[in-house]
C-alpha cells in the first residue's frame, strides 16, 4: 500500500471544507445526503465540523459496470430518505471519476423535490471525467489510480483506512 493522502492531511482539509460549506449556507439549514458505502469517513467526520442546522441521510447507487448484461446502469435505492421536498441537500461522495453516479444521483434529488443540491466529493480524479458536471466542494484532487481508504473500497474491503491510499501488486 502506498500512501497517497494521509490521515493529517484529510483531516485539515475536512475542516477546511466545514468552514467552506457553513459560509455557503450562512444559517440555512441543510440536509446532507450521503451515498452509501464509500461516504462513511467523509459524511462522519465532515459533519461534526459544519456549524448549520443540519440533518443527515443516506442512499445508496450502485453500479454494475462491467458487471451484468446492462452496461452503465445505476440503481438509485433511496428508502431511507427522509421526505426532501423544499430542502437544501448537500449531496456528498467519496469520489467523482466519470460523473455518472453524481449526475444521475443529483437529478434524482431534484425529482423527489429538493430546493437545491450542491455537492461535495472527497476526492476528484483527473482526466476521467464522461460527462459534465461540476461539484461545488472538492477536497483533493488526484491522479488517475484507483484508490482505497477512507471509506472507498476494493471488494468491500481497505473503508477503514484513516487514510487514502493506492494498492500495489499483491496486497
Ligand atoms: P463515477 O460514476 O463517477 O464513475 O463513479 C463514482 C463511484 O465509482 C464512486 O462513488 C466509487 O464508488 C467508485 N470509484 C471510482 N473511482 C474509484 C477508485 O479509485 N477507488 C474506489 N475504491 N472506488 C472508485
Ligand atoms: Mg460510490
Ligand atoms: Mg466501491
């Protein structure tokens, strides 16, 4: 395993991030949605810093490329969500690689009646990108290396990680 954040690192820019978002809302409250699994450390550590009122939830969006017989398809599931209609969300991601999971997950958001969405991702890879799309909170930005740690996965294992790191042969 090479390191590639550490867990200090994170931690600063958490609080960075924090301070950046409760400016952005200035009082209003907000809900904050996180995608399951891969928001875990992010959604909880990022929270206990944002000084707003403030309500937490969950979804999940899975993607079975490469997987099953419909390439590109994602399954929104969103029964824990409580009812979103007029609110501000604060959607938050472990990373944003192509933008299909976030582009997808927003307009779902946006259907069920939120006021608005902003979005916030902990890590942001360079040149993956498919299509357009534009988080309004990023923490990092890394190189095109698939990344475990923090939260993110490789067959449900490494999420907990205190840091972000990238697999070398064998492990
Ligand atoms: P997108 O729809 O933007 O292509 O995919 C975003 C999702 O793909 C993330 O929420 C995450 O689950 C997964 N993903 C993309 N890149 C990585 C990576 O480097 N490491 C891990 N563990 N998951 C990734
Ligand atoms: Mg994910
Ligand atoms: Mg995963």
């Amino acid at each position: 395993m090479e390191v590639l954040i550490t867990a200090d690192r994170i931690h600063a820019r958490v609080e960075e991030l924090a301070t950046e978002i409760a400016r952005t809302y200035d009082g209003k409250p907000v809900t904050v949605v996180g995608i399951l699994t891969g928001c875990l450390m992010f959604t909880a550590d990022l929270i206990r810093r944002i000084n707003l009122p403030l309500r937490v939830a969950f979804i999940t969006a899975s993607s079975y490329r490469g997987e099953t017989l419909v390439p590109g398809l994602l399954e929104i599931r969103d029964e824990l969500l409580p009812d979103i209609a007029g609110k501000h969300i604060l959607l938050l991601d472990d990373i944003l690689d192509t933008g299909k999971t976030l582009t997808r997950v927003v307009a779902h958001l946006i259907d069920r009646g939120a006021a608005s969405v902003k979005v916030g991702v902990l890590l942001r890879k360079i040149g993956r990108q498919e299509v357009p799309f534009e988080p309004d909170f990023v923490g990092f930005t890394i190189p095109d290396k698939f990344v475990v740690g923090y939260g993110l996965d490789f067959n449900d294992e490494y999420r907990h990680l205190p840091f972000v790191g990238v697999l070398l042969g064998g492990e």
